[in-house]
C-alpha cells in the first residue's frame, strides 16, 4: 500500500460505505474505532490488519474503486490470475463462508456472442469433470450481466 496517494478518512469511508464490503453498522463501528486516525490510508492498514478487509480491497479502495467487490453471493477478495478470456478471482460465499475461485469472463468480451457461447461451453465442460487431481466446479452464474464459474479454491502456486 505504499505507492497510492494521500486519501482522507471521510473519502476512505465513504468508498468503503459505496463499496458494499461493510455494512452500515459495521461501518460506524469502524468510523468510530478509528476516530483518531485522520488518514485514510492509515485506516486502510488498521482494517487489513484486522482482518476487516484484504490487502487488494484495501489497495483498489486506496485509489477510488468502489466497485467490483461484489458479484452475485460472493465477495471478491483477490485477484489470483488473468488471462485472455477474463480473470480469477479469490472470493468468499456470502452465506455458506465457503472459500472458492471465480472466474469471470472480461467485460469487453461480453459484446461477442461467441466469447459466451464458449464460456457457456467451458462451464458444461467444467462440470462434467470429477477427478481428485481437477479442481471441482461448484456452479456457474451470471449477476450483473458478469457470466462467472465457481471453482474449488486450491491454497498453492499457480501452475
């Protein structure tokens, strides 16, 4: 969080407010544990540190980003990888708190109606496969016109 520029607490709090990672107790609770720190950047480090939001939130937060934190049931909490079709994503299940990966076809690929017939395809695909050593596909959704897989999340390297 070190190359980001100088942010207030009230812009801080209110992308945290806009960016639906808080809810609006939580968010007083933390406007009031953190009454002293006039720095949003300062508050930003308190939160990672506990626990209340990740490094990547914190950082997008840092420079003005208020969305893409939320899609569907799950939480975005940060980015694993990105590649031609679209990104992954580390999120948590809102509701079960289950850890999974997302991958999310790119925005700019949603024009063609090709790129989502063969997500649509890489989703029956991913479904069909059962085998210890292949992450298991949980689902597949669509929320806010975003098409996205739900994975098995596998802690490790990216190989």
């Amino acid at each position: 969080m070190s190359s980001q520029p100088t942010i207030s607490r009230e812009e801080l709090l209110a992308h945290l407010r806009q960016s639906g990672l808080v809810s609006k107790e939580e968010l007083a609770r933390i406007s009031a544990r953190h009454a002293d720190k006039p720095r949003g950047r300062t508050i930003a480090r308190a939160l990672v540190e506990e626990g209340v939001l990740t490094r990547f939130q914190a950082e997008r937060l840092l420079l003005g980003r208020t969305s893409g934190f939320v899609l569907g049931q799950y939480r975005i909490l940060d980015q694993l990888g990105k590649g031609g079709m679209g990104r992954v994503y580390k999120a948590e299940h809102r509701t079960l708190g289950r850890i999974v990966a997302l991958k999310v076809l790119a925005a700019e690929l949603l024009s063609t109606g090709r790129a989502v017939q063969l997500f649509r395809h890489e989703m029956r695909a991913a479904a069909l496969l059962v085998h210890p050593n292949i992450v298991t596909a949980y689902g597949a959704n669509e929320a806010g016109g975003r098409y996205f897989l739900v994975l098995e999340f596998v802690d490790g390297p990216n190989l």
